[in-house]
C-alpha cells in the first residue's frame, strides 16, 4: 500500500473513503494475523504507517458528520 497524502484523501468522495477505509483495515488485520504466527513484516513501519492512515480517513469521516449535524 502506498502512502496517501491528505491532500487525496480530501479530494476522495465520502463512498471512495469508505472503501478505501475497509481496504486498508482488511490489510492490517493481514499483516497482524502474520506477526501474530511469527513472520517478520516486509517493512517494519508498515503497520504504523496503516494506523496513521485510518485515523486520517476516520478524522475526515467524523468531520463530515459534524457538518451534517450543525447545519
């Protein structure tokens, strides 16, 4: 996976961040199932670099939300 910019993510459709947020979280299930076993990752900043990325798509999801709510 490569890393997204904010910048992208802003300019993503609410249904393009939804699915660009379950991708992302079925890959780092993946990547946990296989640290779980004991496979060393390919990158060890990969996971961390997953993380960041949800919690930016969440944080432009709820930011939404706000919106709808106080209009």
């Amino acid at each position: 996976m490569a890393t997204i910019n904010k910048e992208d993510l802003k300019s993503m459709s609410k249904e393009d961040l939804q699915v660009k947020l379950n991708d992302i979280r079925k890959d780092l299930i993946k990547e946990n199932a296989q640290i779980a076993v004991g496979t060393t990752p390919k990158s060890s900043g990969h996971v961390k670099q997953m993380k960041k990325t949800i919690a930016r798509i969440m944080q432009l999801l709820n930011k939404e939300e706000v919106k709808k709510t106080n209009e």
